[in-house]
C-alpha cells in the first residue's frame, strides 16, 4: 500500500476561481499530461518544487496557497 | 487511461500470453521425451519476436487519434524508472542463475528456459509495478 502524501493542495478550488479553469488548460500551462493534475489533485502523486512552483505561478497566488502541509497532533518537532 | 498505463497494460498481457503459448507448445511436444532433448530453440525465438512485434503495433494503435497523449512528463518519467528498477531485479537474477547452470554444465535448454522466464518476470513485475503507481498514486520520495 503507498503511503498517502499529508500534502493537501487546493488545485480544485483555485481552478474554479479562475474563470474555471480546466485541468486540461492547466496541464498544458506548466506542461504535463492531464493525468498529472488529476493525480496531484487526488494526493496520488507530489509534484517536485519546481512543478509545484509553477502551478502557483499560473494561478498567481503564493506556493503555500497551493500547497498545505498540516501540523500532526503529537508529532516529534 | 495514461499512454504509458496503457503500455504498461500491453507489456504484461503480452508477455505473459506469449510466455504461456510457448509453454503450452514445448509441454504439448514433450510426450515421453525428456524437455532437455526437444528442439525448442525455434518456438523459443518466435514466442519473443512475436511478442515484440505484438507490443509494438499495440503501442501504436494505443497511441493513435491524440499525439497529445503520448507525451511523457515529469510523473511518467518517474513511474518509469520506478518500474524499470523493480523489473531489473528479475534480469540480475537470470543472469546470475544462468551463470550458475552453465557453470554446472547443465543442458543449454534450462540455461535458455531460465533466462526466458526472468525476462518475462522482469517485464511482468515491471508492468505490474507501473501500473499500481498510476493506479493507486506514487510519492517521489
């Protein structure tokens, strides 16, 4: 069983807050297949930095808009 | 259906089908006579160069309509050597088993069947293991 990532991202909601924006246009806007956007907004895949950079770049807000990487209760620091 | 999920789907069905029909073939000739002593080297080149011919002409009907489609990104590059990895494994095992039997002079036979079956196993394996990471999700780290 792969581990699930605890990224979370907010690809879905940023895509319908700009113009509804297809994950089609997306993956053509940082060049990759459709299949990756699906995969990264369902947690199956992590993008690298570089690609997570650009996806916030295409939407024009901060990487840590995009990206989220909650706080677990209990975790070593 | 990624490109690549669907070549991976090929690889498996149709080494493992190729595999098996060579298989059946060479037992089916066997009868009495020891496996060893069948002339098999003839079935054995056909099984391959027809599975090779298959995947190749499944992979591009698989890829007709969309040439989008065919290209390959950051995710499949990963996934494929994932896969590649895994599929290894199986080719140093058969390497090093042939090493072995022919270093106990066993017949030519067993040396070409064992080499056969880890190269169906490492292409198996391999699939296998793509396919699971585009099904249910791959980590880079």
């Amino acid at each position: 069983m792969v581990k699930p990532t605890k990224v979370t991202n907010s690809i879905r909601a940023l895509r319908f807050a700009n113009g509804q924006m297809t994950q089609a246009e997306l993956a053509d806007r940082i060049g990759v297949t459709r299949q990756t956007i699906i995969a990264i907004e369902q947690g199956r895949y992590s993008p690298s930095l570089e690609m997570a950079f650009q996806i916030a770049r295409v939407f024009k807000v901060p990487l840590d808009e995009v990206f989220q990487y909650p706080d677990s209760q209990g975790e070593p620091q | 259906m990624a490109y690549e999920e669907k070549r991976a789907w090929i690889m498996l069905v149709v080494s493992v089908c190729a595999y098996a029909a060579y298989l059946i073939i060479i037992v089916g000739r066997a009868g009495p006579t020891p496996l060893a002593e069948l002339s098999y080297e003839s079935t054995l080149l056909w099984s391959i160069g027809v599975a090779i011919a298959v995947q190749i002409g499944l992979g591009v009907i698989a890829g007709l309509g969309s040439p989008k489609a065919r290209k390959k990104d950051q995710r499949d590059r990963e996934i494929g050597r994932l896969s590649e990895y895994i599929g290894q494994s199986f080719v140093v095992i058969g390497g090093v088993a042939a090493l072995l039997m022919a270093l106990a002079e066993l017949d030519y036979f067993w040396i070409a069947n064992v080499i056969y079956l880890t190269f169906v196993l490492s292409a198996a394996l391999g699939s296998v293991a793509k396919i699971f990471a585009y099904r249910r999700g791959f980590q880079s780290w």
